[in-house]
C-alpha cells in the first residue's frame, strides 16, 4: 500500500480535492520537468559531495559554491532523510544522503530531504536548495513546514527560533559573467504554526482514506477543481477532466 501522502508537495492539493492523491497517477510531466530535474539533481549533489555530474561539467563549473551554503554544513546535516509517522507523530532521521530512498513506508507516513539542517543552542535552521525558476513563498510552503517540524521533532524539540528557507541557484545563460546567482528566501516559523501543519496533515490524511474507500467500494470520488489541476497527476483519470 504505497502512503496516502507520498511527500508534503502534496498536501495542500490533498486538502482542496483529495481525489487527486487516489485517483491513478498516469498523467505525463510537463516536457521541461525532466531535463529540469536532472539539472537539479547534478547541483545538489555538486552542494552535498562535491562530485560533478557528466554532461553538466560546463555549467556545474560556474556555481559559485563559496556563495552557498554548502561550506558551512557538517555532513551530519546534508540532506537529511526524516520520516513523520501519521499514527504516532513521532519524528524518525532515516539518515543521510539516502537519495529520496526511503525504504518500506506506512499508509500514514510523510517522508522529506533536508537538503541542509543546521542546529544551534537555541536554533535550528532547515534549508533547501531550488535551481527552477518559480519557488514557492518560503511562509507557505508546506515543503518547508515538513521539514521544520520534522527536523525539531527529532533533532531539537526545545528550540526557541526556527528558519525555514529556499537557496535558490539560478542559471542565466544570456550573463557572460557571473551567470549564476545564488539568492537567499527564508521564514521563521513559530513553534504553533508547527503544529498546525501537523493538524492539516492529519486532516489530508483521514480525506485521502476517504477516498481510498470511496474508490475500493466502486463509489466515484468527488473531486474539486482549482488551479492546482494544471500539475495534478491524476488528471488524465479525473471524472471532471474526461472529455475536456
Ligand atoms: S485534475 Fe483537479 S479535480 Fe481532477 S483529481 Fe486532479 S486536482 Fe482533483
């Protein structure tokens, strides 16, 4: 039984129409999400090893890496693989540099990669590092709310100040110099907005199981349309989109 909820990405869409985690999951990625996150992939693992990525050496050569945070972070906190278990909301840290392998999951679990966690005394910091050209609201990103509450949960349950943010690495190929700028976009995140995406989580949960059951008993599933259709992988299957 693969989790109701593969990743916190999906979260906010689980909540508007929770059909959309049910339903198959046929729909094609758009034709620039491949090559897109093969580029991701080989900056990432430029920031967390070191090593370069055949066929990106070109490109890869110009990340200003001094720039980033990747100096500053002990391998303890590179890309750090948690796992929040839905029946319990404990916290476990799978380890380190697991590649989004995160071995047999329950129905209720909700996996995340801190690509970079950095804790202090009173502190903790959880960073991910974007190279696409939209990134999110650092503020409403349910990506980085997984993160956090998970990285406090397991690493610093007592932590006064929590920062939750996105290095944002952007490639412009038109700058003959300097081409890559590396950009910081960060929140701080209370500890009751923690539990609030704890609560919504919760919530997505119990409506995915619905649906789940809904679909078991041969029962068409309601599904809500809004603007997050355009990259829901259901779409192909979705009873409002047959025919469109
Ligand atoms: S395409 Fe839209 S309405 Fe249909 S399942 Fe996906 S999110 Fe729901």
């Amino acid at each position: 039984v693969r989790p109701l909820l593969g990743s916190a990405s999906m979260l906010d869409r689980t909540l508007e129409c929770p059909a959309s985690n049910q339903l198959p999951q046929t729909a094609p990625l758009h034709p620039n999400a491949a090559p897109a996150a093969e580029w991701g992939t080989a900056v990432h693992t430029l920031l967390e090893t070191g090593e370069v990525t055949p066929g990106h050496e070109a490109k890869l050569k110009e990340i200003p890496v001094a720039k980033t945070l990747a100096p500053l972070v002990p391998a303890a906190g590179k890309e750090v693989a948690m796992v929040w278990r839905g029946e319990s909301g404990q916290v476990d840290v799978l380890g380190n540099g697991l590649g989004r392998e995160y071995g047999e999951l329950g129905p209720n679990d909700v996996s995340g990669t801190g690509d970079v966690v950095l804790t202090g005394y009173k502190t903790l910091e959880v960073w991910d590092y974007k190279t696409g050209q939209k990134v999110p609201d650092p503020a409403e990103s349910a990506q980085l709310h997984h993160l956090a509450m998970m990285a406090v949960k397991a690493l610093r349950p007592a932590v006064d100040v929590v920062v939750a943010g996105f290095q944002r690495i952007r490639f412009d190929l038109r700058k003959k110099k300097d081409p890559v700028t590396v950009r910081d976009e960060y929140t701080v995140l209370s500890i009751v907005e923690l539990d609030l995406h704890e609560r919504r989580l919760r919530r997505a949960l119990v409506k995915a199981e619905q649906v789940r059951e809904d679909i078991a008993a041969g029962r068409e599933p309601e599904v809500r349309e809004g603007s997050y259709c355009f990259f829901c992988p259901a779409r192909l299957e979705c009873p409002a989109k047959k025919g469109k």
